[in-house]
C-alpha cells in the first residue's frame, strides 16, 4: 500500500515538473519572437 501511494506522488511530480518546464520553454520561445519581431520592425 505504502508503495502505491509512494508512485502515485511520484508520478505526480514528475508531471508538475515536467508541466513547469514546458512553461519555462514556451515562455522563453514567446520573448525570443517578440525580440525577432521589434528588430525586424526597426531595420523595416
């Protein structure tokens, strides 16, 4: 029993974890094209 709960949190964070970095990532893309787009629009 103790084992099956143990997993369950486990797999738990894993998830959460996984979720926060997949955050991290798409906001770091979102301010790299924005950076992308302001330089475009000032050589233009």
């Amino acid at each position: 029993m103790y084992m099956i709960l143990n997993y369950q949190s486990f797999e738990r964070g894993v998830t959460f974890s996984f979720l926060k970095h997949f955050i991290l990532i798409t906001e770091r893309n979102s301010i790299l094209i924005q950076n992308e787009q302001e330089s475009l629009y000032r050589v233009g």
